[in-house]
C-alpha cells in the first residue's frame, strides 16, 4: 500500500504572514527597549546637603523631592532639617 499524505489547505484566517509576524515583534521590542531606556535616563541621584559635592545638590529635602523624576534615589547628608516633609 502506498499511502500518500493528503495536503488540505489551511483557512485564510490560519494563514500567518511570517513578514508581518517579524515586523510587529520587532516594533513590540523596539518600543520596549526605549521606554526603559528613556525611564532609566530620567532617574537620577541628588544630594540633600553638602556631603556628596560630585552630586547635584539641594538645600532642602523638599526641593529634591520636588525636583526629581519618579525613580530617582535622594542621598540625605548628615544635618537637621526643620521642614515638613511630605511624601505621596
């Protein structure tokens, strides 16, 4: 018995564009890749005092908080600072 395997063709909604699968995937990654390159080069380090002169520095821990993006990381140099500090 010689047993040919039957080829049926596939639906036209199975049918997947390799092209368009690759371009869509590489966009996907692509924009990725800057959002989190663009989140990381807004962060920053401060410093609140004078202990860390190669910082950019602030006077008040308010003024740093105020000033900096989302993710930044505020160094708070020894000293008293009578202020309110709130944070949300």
């Amino acid at each position: 018995m010689n047993m040919k395997p039957v080829e049926r063709p596939l639906p036209a909604h199975s049918k997947k564009n390799p092209v368009k699968w690759t371009f869509a995937r590489t966009l996907f990654i692509s924009v990725l890749v800057v959002l989190f390159l663009a989140s990381s080069a807004l962060a920053q380090t401060v410093a609140v005092g004078n202990c860390r002169p190669n910082l950019k520095r602030y006077s008040t821990i308010s003024q740093a908080v105020g000033d900096v993006a989302a993710g930044s990381t505020i160094l708070i140099c020894p000293g008293t600072y009578p202020e309110p500090v709130i944070l949300t």
